[in-house]
C-alpha cells in the first residue's frame, strides 16, 4: 500500500493497494516507485498491472475530508476505500513508510476487544517499511495506480469552470510556483485544503465568489 498527493494543497489525497499472494508471478518489467517513471511510463503500466496481483484497488479522500479528519484521518480513510475496493480479504498490509496510518487505535482497539471480527472489524495487521516502493513491486505497483488514478482526477478538476488558473493538469495541486500564483491572485478554490497553510490570508473569497470564476483557457 502507497499514497499520493499527501503533499498537495489541492485535490484529494490517493492509496493504492495491489494484493498478491505465493502464486502471483513476477511484476511487469519496469515497476517502480511512481516517482521514478514518467507520466507515460505510468499509464503505460497500468493496463499490465490491472492484470497483475489477485486484485488492486485505489481510495480516496476530497480535500473537505482532509479539512475535517487532518491528513491522517484522510489517509485512513482513503486506505480503507481502496482495501475495500479490492473486494478480498487481506492477511497483512505492507505500509510504505515508518507510520502506521491505517490502523485506528481507537475504533480498531475497540473492536478488537469487543471480539468483532470479518467485514466490521478493523484493518488488517500492518507492517511499515520504509522505502518498501523501491523494493517491494506490490508497493511500488500501487503507488504508480495511486497516482496515475489521482492525476487523472486532477486533470478533471482543472477542466471545471474557474480552475484552469491553478494549473492542475501540470502540477497536480502541489506548491508549484504557478499554482502558488495563482492562489495568490484568486484564493483559494473549494479543492483546495483550507486547513492547510496556502499563503493566502484568511478570509480570502473562494474563486466561486470572483467574477472571473467562469473564465476559461484559450
């Protein structure tokens, strides 16, 4: 299991998880960490990947959820869309990073006292590893689901009315210097992570409220 987009000032944050077992057979020739390929190279792996692994899914979590849960409850909740989006159970997670974020100490602990088990239960067992994109193909091929899925998305985003200015199809709604001009200029938009320090000022109108918010690209 990987993310995406933890980073972002916009646009949702993105798990991937591709599940494999003994019997699955090696990965696709040029799986890597998703920051290594090129966005060609991504899609180009995709297709290979939907067949590779017993099964693989990708979560979620709007840039609202992030505002509501912090980054970590947006994490959890995006892990848990895309474990539950691969439609088998899961023996063990291998989590890149040293930070478990899937598990939820408190709902899970309960639960898990309480005896629940199957589909209400918690998460499964989770191992960290830091760097497991660049070593395990599993990881390293969720991440590049993950991302490409999340890409996409934000390309979407930047076709909506008012929101070509932040140049998402570009920089994915990450601090690139465009983006950090546009949010300037316009504030921010209802994509965008408010709890998050955008340098914009408080109080900012949305670009719903400006009345060049129907503007488009020529």
């Amino acid at each position: 299991m990987d993310e995406v987009g933890r980073g972002a000032l916009a646009g949702p944050v993105s798990v991937g998880v591709v599940v494999v077992d003994a019997a699955v057979g090696t990965a696709p020739v040029g799986v890597r960490d998703s920051k290594d390929l090129s966005a060609a190279r991504r899609e180009a792996l995709v297709p290979q990947l939907l067949r590779w692994g017993v099964a693989r899914g990708v979560g979620h979590a709007s840039a609202a959820e992030v505002d509501a849960r912090g980054i970590m409850g947006a994490l959890r909740t995006a892990g848990r869309r895309a474990l539950e989006a691969c439609g088998v159970e899961v023996d063990v997670v291998l989590l890149d990073g040293k930070h478990d974020w899937l598990t939820d100490p408190l709902s899970d602990g309960l639960l898990a006292g309480l005896g629940v088990g199957g589909a209400m239960s918690a998460t499964p067992p989770v191992v960290t590893r830091t760097k497991a994109d660049r070593t395990c193909s599993s990881v390293a091929a969720a991440s590049v689901l993950a991302k490409v899925e999340r890409d996409g998305l934000m390309a979407g985003l930047a076709r909506q009315p008012g929101m070509w200015p932040y140049g998402w199809a570009r920089n994915k709604g990450y601090a690139a210097a465009d983006h950090r001009e546009a949010l300037e200029r316009r504030g921010p938009s209802t994509h965008h992570r408010r709890s998050w320090r955008l340098g914009v000022q408080d109080g900012t109108s949305t670009t719903e409220d400006l009345p060049w918010a129907d503007d488009r690209e020529v």
